[in-house]
C-alpha cells in the first residue's frame, strides 16, 4: 500500500476552522503573551519596588480597564490587519499571514494607547499616585518594546511549531509504510500535542486529520494494516 498515492488529502466543503476559532486562539495566545510582556515591562522600570509592590501596580492598572482595553486592542489589530493585507475570506492562511495581519492591525499602536488611557483613569481615581504614574508613561517605550519582542517570538515559535508538525508527520508517515505501529503512535502523540499548541489552520489540520483517521482505523483494526480502498477513501472523507 503507498502512503503517498492513496492518502491524499481530500478537497471538500467541509470547515475544520472557523473564523471565530482563529480569533479565539488569536485573543487568549496574544493576550497572555501581552500580559507577560508587561509584567517584564513594568519591573524594568520599577526596578526598586519589590514583588508585592509591582503586584499592586499591575492590579491597579488591571482595575482602570487593562485587561479590556488589551482584549478590544487585540480584536481591533486582527480585524484591521485582515482588511490591510487583503484577507477577504476572514480566515488565515498560515501563521505568516497572521503576524503580518497583527503587525499591519497596529497591535503596539493600540497597547501604547491603552496604556495612555488606563495610566490617566487610575492616575486621577487615586489607584496610582503621580509619582508612579509619571513612572510607568515615562517608561512606556521599554513597555511597548517587551510587548513588540515577546509577541514576534511567539509568533516565531508558532512557526517552528508548524515545522514540527510537518516532521512528526512525516516521520508517522514512515513508519506507516514499514507497518511500525509503536512509531506511529510515537509520533501520533507529538501530533496531537503540537497541534493544541498551533493555530489552527484549514491545510494543517487537513493532513493531521487524515493522519488521525488513518491511525485509528489501523489501531481499531487491531493494528492490521491492510486496509481496503474503501477505508482509505473514508478516512479522506471524514476529514
């Protein structure tokens, strides 16, 4: 049985990632990187506040609006840069497309406008005092920097996780043609790890599906192998 000419990943009309699905993952990854980035940011600039000291800044700042101004700044970003770099179906097509997309969106735009904002409500509130708010606006720049820097690394994992992906798929697809099942599983699980870590994509998930489905007919046929052009044909089918 060659891999190669009968599993061919089949063109249908079915969606394995929605828009929406996309944009989730966008928001809950980018914001966690964000909130990471300037926690690093604002100790950078507080360097003589101890722990419990930083923890009441950020809760200050949380409390004047940061996490909602991050997540609107976020949506703001992948919306606009869409409609920037031409993406007219709503959905990216690679990892590439999509840090382009933030970057073209303004994401460090929107974070520095956020930090404007949120700096002023709790400035004039009392939940920072002047000093410190004159602090962190006069440190904004090394803020934006660690969120710049931060958010390019995560997409450049994104990347190298892709190309993971495609190596543990091609090594599962190995040890498929030399019926070597423990290979297989081996691989099938850093499949199925890498891809919870990935943006979902409509082309990465199609031949991951098709892996999938393959994999467990061979597990559920008791790790036979000779499967019949009508199981081949199904597990493109289910994709």
């Amino acid at each position: 049985m060659e891999l190669n000419n009968n599993m061919n990943v089949n063109n249908n009309s079915n969606e394995l990632v929605t828009e929406k699905e996309q944009n989730g993952f966008l928001e809950s990854t980018l914001g966690k990187v964000i909130n990471s980035a300037l926690d690093v940011g604002i100790r950078m600039i507080l360097p003589d506040f101890v722990e419990d000291g930083v923890v009441e800044v950020k809760d200050a700042l949380l409390k004047g609006g940061l996490k909602e101004g991050i997540d609107t700044a976020i949506d703001g970003a992948i919306n606009l840069g869409k409609s920037v770099i031409g993406i007219f179906t709503g959905k990216f097509e690679d990892v590439s497309q999509a840090r382009d997309a933030i970057k073209s969106g303004g994401i460090i735009d929107g974070i520095s406008n956020v930090l404007d904002t949120v700096i002023d409500k709790t400035n004039s509130s009392g939940l920072l005092n002047d000093n410190i708010a004159n602090l962190i606006s006069n440190g904004k720049n090394a803020i934006l920097d660690s969120v710049s820097s931060k958010i390019e690394n995560e997409f450049m994992q994104q990347i190298d996780g892709t190309d993971k992906l495609a190596k543990y798929e091609g090594n599962w697809k190995e040890y498929f043609e030399n019926k070597d099942f423990e290979g297989m599983q081996r691989e099938y699980e850093k499949i199925q790890e890498k891809l919870k870590e990935l943006l979902p994509i409509e082309n990465t998930l199609k031949e991951a599906r098709v892996i999938e489905n393959l994999h467990n007919l061979i597990k559920n046929n008791g790790q036979n192998f000779n499967l019949s052009q009508e199981q081949l044909e199904l597990a493109n089918l289910l994709t």
